[in-house]
C-alpha cells in the first residue's frame, strides 16, 4: 500500500471526464491494489472522500469514508464506500447550501450548493451493483466526488463568490475558530 500524490487545482487530469472501469479491469489485481492506495491516501490526507482523478488515474472510482473526529465536529459516520462507475439517478431539485474544501484544491473554502437528496447506482469493488439513496451529509460528499469524474471542481460552483475564502482566514471568521470542515 502507498499513499499516492495529489493532483492539484491547474493539473489538466482534474478536468478530464474520467473513463469506465471494466469488469476485467475492476478485479484485476493491480486495480484492486489501486483502491487500497486510494483508501489509504483518503485516510493519510485526512479527507472524507477521493476520486481517481485526483491521484491522476482518469478513471470512474471514488472512495469516501467519514469518522466522528474531534477537528470535524459537524462530520458524520459514514462507512467505507468504494464506487466504482457511479451514475445518479437522482438529483433533487430541492438544494442545501454548505460549506466545502478539497484534497486538490490547497488553502480554500467556499460556500457550494448541492441537492438536498440523491441515489445513485454504482458497482463495488468486488463488481457487485449496489444503490445508495440518501439526504444525509454523504449526499453533498457523493456530489463533490462524482463532480471530481466529470472535470468538475467545487470553486466552479461557489454559490455566492465573495464566501471563497483561505484557510486561515476562514477559520476565524467563518467559523471563529470552532472547528473543521471535512475535505473530499
Ligand atoms: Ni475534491
């Protein structure tokens, strides 16, 4: 296992549309040693979610994992997911607005609107199809990292542009101080 490097806001791979993985592909053994690496460079950079493209591999997999964390108060429980050619079937019209940062986009905050609710179908690692309905937190975290296969960032899609803020800056007058917002 390797935790792999990032490609960061500018990297032409981060605006690519990312290809479908295979049956053959997914289960073969490097692949399956491509989402370890995936899963193990989420959890070293701190993220709650990782897309392929991100680790500059053009494919359709993300990761998303989420612990209750004492930086992330406003982070919910959210076991393993690995999803691999993941496609919505779903997309409220109905939209929350919140708050959101990213492994490839280093030092920046911005206020982002996504669906309230979603589902989507996608395979698992093992190629199994699986479907995922939700309103929860991980609803906003799937639309940020599918966002990531199709060459989209969240700065592309800040609901209100003067709420783009840096790092620190952002955490004392967004958030004066309290806590983290996860990262995907
Ligand atoms: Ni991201």
């Amino acid at each position: 296992m390797a935790v792999l490097p990032i490609a960061k806001l500018g990297n032409p791979i981060l605006r690519k549309i990312a290809e479908p993985v295979s049956i053959e592909e997914l289960l073969s053994e490097g692949f399956q040693l491509f989402i370890d690496d995936m899963i193990e460079t989420m959890r070293a950079k701190d993220g709650v979610g990782l897309a392929a493209p991100q680790v500059f591999q053009s494919k359709q997999l993300v990761v998303i994992e989420s612990h209750l964390n004492p930086r992330y108060t406003e982070a919910p429980e959210i076991s393993l997911l690995v999803l691999v050619n993941p496609l919505f079937t779903f997309l409220s019209p109905e939209k929350v607005e919140g708050w959101e940062g990213c492994l490839s986009v280093d030092n920046l905050r911005g206020k982002v609107k996504r669906s309230k609710k979603t589902a989507l179908k996608a395979l698992d690692r093992k190629g199994e199809k699986i479907e995922i309905e939700t309103d929860t937190f991980l609803a906003v975290i799937l639309q940020h990292e599918i966002d990531h296969l199709h060459g989209r960032l969240f700065v592309d899609q800040i609901s209100d542009v003067t709420s783009l803020s840096q790092l620190e800056e952002f955490n004392r007058y967004a958030l004066g101080n309290k806590e983290q917002i996860p990262v995907a």
